[in-house]
C-alpha cells in the first residue's frame, strides 16, 4: 500500500540524485552493496559538508576570535556565520542563544552543571523511561552529587507517555525541570512536547529538550515551543563529528557558570579569580570545532533545500513498507506504536530465539546494516523487561528496495541457524 505513495515523493525529492550526493552508499561488503539502515546512530555526510570542511581547512584554517590576521578574520567569519545558520534553523531570537558544543550530551551537561549547583536535597528533574542515557546520567550525577531526587514520567504499551505521571510528579512542587526526548531513538515516539512544556511551566519548572533524534526528521522551532533549552549533535544532522548545539534562552543561558576553564570563556583573569565571558563564549571554553561548525552549516543548507513535508512522507513510506514487510517475518515482533503515523525514524523488534546482536551481526556480513543492543536506553529496556533489540532506522537518502531487502535477509538468516542446529 506504500509503493505509489513512495514512487510519487521519489520523483518529488529525485532519489537517485540525492544518493549520488553521498559515495559511501556505493560501498560493497563483499559482492553485497551496502545498505545503512543505522541512521538513529549516525547519518551519512553528502559531499556538500565534506567539500566545505575541505575548502576551511585548504583557505581558512585558523583561531577564531584570536587574531587580526586574514586567516583568523575569515575563520572568525565561518564560525559565527554557521551561529547564525543554527539561529534561523531553530528559529531562535539571537545567535547569542546557541552555543556550539561537541555533542547533545555535552549539551545537557552544561546545563546540569549549572542549574545543578543552585539546587538542594529535595529539589528534583523529571525525566521520561523514553530517555537515552545522555538525559538520564547526569541527572542521575546530581542526584549523588546533590541529593536531588530523579523521577519519571512512565509509559503505556506502545511507549507512549503517560502525562499523567507527569501531573501527580509537578503537583508535588518541588520540581526544578522536566527534560525529555523530542523524538525515542527506540520507539520512533514524537512525545506531546508543547503540552509537557505548557504543564511544567505551569507548575514552574524549566524544560529541556533532547532533539538529537528530531532534528533530522521535521522542523525544530524553540521560540514556538517556549523550551528553555535544547540540544542536538550535527552528525545526526548529516553534519560532522565533534559538532553539536545547545539552545537556551539568553536569561537563562546567562545564569549558568561555565563547565569548562580555560581560553576563550573569560573576560578577565587573575592570581585569584576569573571573570567569565558573556554568552555563549562563556560555554566555548578552547579552540572551538570551526571546522565542524562549517560542516554543520553545509547540512542545514544541504537539508533545507528538501520540503520537510517531502522528507517527513517519504521516510513514513519506507517506515510503513518495512512494518509490513517485517511483521510477515515469523516470530518477529515490532516495538512501539502500531499506526506508523505515530512514529518517525526507527522502528526496533526482537525475534524469537535469536539474540539481537548475532541478528545484526550475521544481517551486516550480508551488507545490511542495522544496530542491536539496548540503544543507550537501558530504563526503557527494562519497562520493557527486554535485554536488547534490533533498530531500522531510515534517512533521506534510503531506497524502498533497501527496506524491501531486510525481511528476506532476516528469514535466510533464521533458516541458517535453524540448519546449524
């Protein structure tokens, strides 16, 4: 039922073109081509942002902010011109909101960090069993650290958040901030996020935002979402490594103390004290990544050049053809959401009597590419009283044939098995 409604946004996005943009699709693993169905992990890099790291390094390598020389001039220039990329992409106020970090993790950390040392035993952030470790740990850290308590928002069967938790949780008052997932990098699951924000602030707490997963996938707009903050990693992105943003509102963002020491970060120094810079250099402490700052403002370009309407139907498309096809696969059951109109990006499942791991391993001697484990979402694991399974996870770039070869492929590997033993 999917194959028209996939051939019409092909020809709307040009498939074919759009792949010759990315040269690591033509990989073969032995005489197999390569197909990468891991994109919740990392997505691939078209040679726009490749090209354009190439060019920084060959005509603008230096230190921004740090020189009068042309080098530094025009490295200074790169940097703030891809601040203000990020700034338009979110829909911020100001590029004095965005601040570049490595990853979201370092993102959320940030933000612990700061908010953390105003907050006593008693105080508390509430977090959804959906959660990837990296908003999850350093809460948990503060916890230790600071006798705050962690709670969370729990879930139904499909994954879906149960917002009533939510309401018995910000009813007890003591609730400093809710950080969540804009999308499950296990589930596919958009949580409600401007009904979360509007409760919480309601009952006033902060909210912080994980967008790692949801930037590649549909529009990100922090002003009409009234988070506090937000994160993401560019090479979810299509971007670079080493690359990632976190937003904040300038109120705010000017409150926290800066988790790293060192140059750039201050305005003054003496034997005896420091003066931190204003936002966001006071988060930016070292040499910044301009390179991957550059690489990160060649995929937002890159990406917007696409409809997100084109890239939200087609990736939908591809996600509904391989729920079809999988379900059809003995003794496979698929996680989540049933309607594939309530997920986006992934879809994980487990098979009787294979362990996810051997799965994917034997699945990638054949070229196909998927990832196993529990996803760095041990809690949500555990709800689920399940040790690991296996993620598809589709981008742009990825070809109905390719999702159309994995159910196959899962069933030779199932007969395999069953022969050797």
């Amino acid at each position: 039922m999917y194959i028209s409604a996939i051939l019409s946004i092909e020809m709307a996005l040009n498939l074919a073109t759009i792949r010759r943009q990315f040269p690591i699709l033509e990989e073969k693993v032995g005489n197999r081509p390569l197909i990468y169905l891991d994109n919740a992990a990392t997505a691939q890099k078209p040679l726009a942002v490749l090209d354009a790291m190439r060019h920084f390094y060959l005509h603008d390598n230096a230190n921004p902010h740090r020189g009068m020389h042309i080098l530094a001039e025009r490295a200074t220039a790169a940097l703030e011109d891809a601040r203000a990329s990020v700034t338009s992409f979110l829909h911020a106020r100001h590029p004095r909101e965005i601040v570049f970090t490595k990853n979201a993790t370092e993102g959320i950390n940030i933000v612990a960090n700061g908010l953390g040392k105003k907050w006593t035993k008693g105080d508390a952030v509430v977090v959804s069993v959906l959660e990837h470790h990296s908003n999850v740990v350093p809460w948990l850290q503060l916890k230790e650290a600071r006798g705050i308590d962690v709670e969370w928002i729990d879930v139904d069967e499909e994954g879906k958040l149960d917002l009533s938790s939510l309401d018995r949780l910000l009813k007890k008052g003591n609730v400093r901030l809710v950080s969540v997932t804009a999308l499950s990098n296990v589930f596919g699951i958009r949580p409600p996020l401007e009904e979360i924000i509007r409760r919480a602030h309601a009952a006033g707490a902060l909210v912080l935002v994980d967008a790692a997963q949801s930037v590649a996938h549909g529009p990100t707009d922090v002003a009409a979402l009234n988070c506090d903050f937000l994160v993401f990693s560019g090479h979810k992105l299509y971007g670079p490594t080493g690359i990632g943003v976190l937003y904040g509102k300038e109120s705010l963002l000017a409150t926290l103390p800066p988790l790293l020491g060192g140059g750039m970060m201050i305005q003054q120094v003496t034997e005896q004290s420091f003066v931190p810079a204003d936002v966001p250099a006071r988060f930016e402490g070292g040499t910044p990544p301009v390179a991957e700052a550059v690489g990160l403002h060649a995929a937002i370009d890159w990406l917007l050049q696409f409809d997100w309407k084109d890239i939200a139907d087609h990736e939908r498309a591809l996600l509904g053809l391989a729920q079809e096809e999988l379900t059809a696969v003995p003794g496979l059951t698929i996680l989540g959401p049933k309607d594939v109109a309530h997920r986006a990006g992934t879809i994980c499942f487990t098979v009787d009597g294979i362990h996810p791991h051997d799965l994917t391993h034997l699945l990638g001697e054949r070229g196909i590419c998927l990832r196993a484990g529990h996803h760095c979402a041990q809690p949500l694991h555990a709800r689920f009283s399940l040790p690991a399974t296996t993620r598809l996870s589709v981008a742009l770039y990825n070809t109905p044939d390719e999702i159309r070869s994995v159910a196959p492929a899962i069933r030779d590997v199932l007969q395999l098995l069953k022969a050797e033993n």
